[in-house]
C-alpha cells in the first residue's frame, strides 16, 4: 500500500465532495452542505485562495482529505472514506493540517459533534486536542495549544 498525502487542486472539489458524503458519522449530503454555503464553487475558491485542503490517496485512489482555515486557525474539515479507515491517514492528514496553522497561530480550534458515540472525539483527543466549550446543539469546540 503506497500512501500520498498532496495539496488539492481546482480540479478536485469533485473528489472532495464524494469523500465527504461518503462518511457515515456526521454525514451530510450535498443538499445540505448547500444550505450552510458550502458549495463546489466556494469550495474551488478557497482553493484558488491558498494551499488549504490535503487529500491522502492510497494507490492512487483519493481516500480522505483536512481543510484548513488559515485566517481564523481552524481545522475545518477532516473525513476518511469508510473503506479506508483505520490505515492512519486522518493522524497524518491532521499532522499536515496542524503544521500548516501553527505556522500562523498558537492556538488552534476546531467544532464537531460531541455526542459520545461520535468516533472523531476521540481521535481528537489521542491527538492532544481538548474541548473547552459546548456550541450550538451537540456540538463542542476543540482546542490545541503549540508545544512550548
């Protein structure tokens, strides 16, 4: 298994849209991705803008992909297809993505949904993120200091 973990072009907001509707936890179509204005070309934009998302591919094959917020420090997305889980591509997409904001920030946020049953909360947390504030419904924010 050959592992490639690259930064994401115009070209991929396909791609990247079938990753994310892939994932089973925390699932939303395209539908709904539209109606909180996400859509392929505010996607393709942010792209054009700076180097903000990574997609890991194995053999060839898109599998998961981060998206980063520059300007605001967030990590604003992170999704592993189903059938590629548990290969590590989300600790190394996350290593890439954390890297890329600590270069500008020394505190690092995230959002997700909180609910125990929702896997990522503990990928999370292995990886030293901690919670410091409930949001809106389910939903916790994540933060991550820079190692002294």
């Amino acid at each position: 298994m050959q592992t490639l973990i690259r930064v994401a072009t115009q070209d991929d907001v396909d791609t990247l849209f079938a990753i994310r509707t892939s994932v089973q936890q925390n699932h939303l179509s395209r539908e709904q991705m539209a109606d909180v204005g996400i859509t392929p070309r505010v996607l393709a934009d942010r792209i054009r803008e700076a180097a903000c998302v990574w997609i890991a591919e194995v053999d060839g094959q898109p599998a998961a992909f981060s998206m980063v917020d520059l300007v605001e420090g967030e990590v604003f997305a992170m999704f592993v297809q189903p059938t590629y889980e548990g290969l590590g591509l989300g600790r190394q997409l996350m290593a890439v993505a954390e890297a890329a904001l600590f270069e500008r920030h020394d505190t690092l946020f995230l959002m997700t949904d909180g609910r125990d049953e929702i896997r990522a909360n503990g990928f999370y947390q292995r990886l030293g993120w901690t919670v410091v504030a409930r949001v809106e419904g389910d939903d916790v924010r994540y933060q991550k200091r820079r190692a002294p």
